[in-house]
C-alpha cells in the first residue's frame, strides 16, 4: 500500500443509542483497537505508516443500527473491519450493536464508504 496517499481510522458510531458519553467513548475505543487489528494482520506495513503519520482518526455518525450494519456488509469486503456489540453490563441491551471501526486504510478508499457521513 505505499503511495503518498494518506493512511486513516475511521469510527462510525450510532446516534440513536441512549448512553452516557463515557460508554460512547469506550466503544470507539474498542472500534478503534479491534480495527486496528485486523488491519495490522492484513497490511502491516500500511498501519506502520499510519502510525508514523500521527495515527489519524476521524468519528462520524449513522442514524441507527440498520445504517451501521449495512455499511459495515459493504466496507468489509475491501477494508479491516470491526463491528462492536455491548456486553449489556450496564446500559443497554446485550448484544446491542453500538460502533464500527474501519483500518487503518487508504484514505481515499475508506472515503468512498464514509466520506458523506457527519462528524460527531
């Protein structure tokens, strides 16, 4: 993957889930390693640039699971992913589907899947 093309991480999150900033949080944190993963498996090479490069992450928002699922089916046939469900601890429901990690990966490439959605 070496090209002077920018290397990032994108979080996708749900804005319908009712739960506090701290769990939100720690989701993208789980998005972020689990993704992180699976790229480094796929591509080490890339994710060391990324990491050299600062580690840039971008969190942006879909309307509710319907939206994360679906985008998630799309982005995972080309780049790592991670879709992250809650253990129901504390908060919601068990196995409540609540973020989405994708790469680190090609900029340009993880546009084409999220690059119409909001930040957070």
């Amino acid at each position: 993957m070496h090209s002077n093309e920018e290397v990032k991480q994108v979080i996708v999150v749900r804005k319908d889930l009712k739960i506090g900033k701290g769990k939100l949080a720690a989701h993208a944190a789980h998005a972020s390693l689990e993704a992180y993963k699976k790229a480094k498996a796929k591509d080490e090479a890339a994710v060391e640039e990324w990491e050299a490069g600062g580690c840039k992450k971008i969190v942006v928002s879909v309307e509710n699971e319907k939206e994360l699922v679906e985008l998630f089916e799309r982005v995972k046939k080309e780049i790592p992913s991670a879709l992250i469900k809650d253990a129901g601890h504390t908060q919601i429901e068990p196995g409540t589907i609540t973020a989405l990690g994708i790469g680190p990966w090609k900029e340009g490439k993880i546009n084409e899947y999220t690059g119409k959605l909001k930040l957070l």
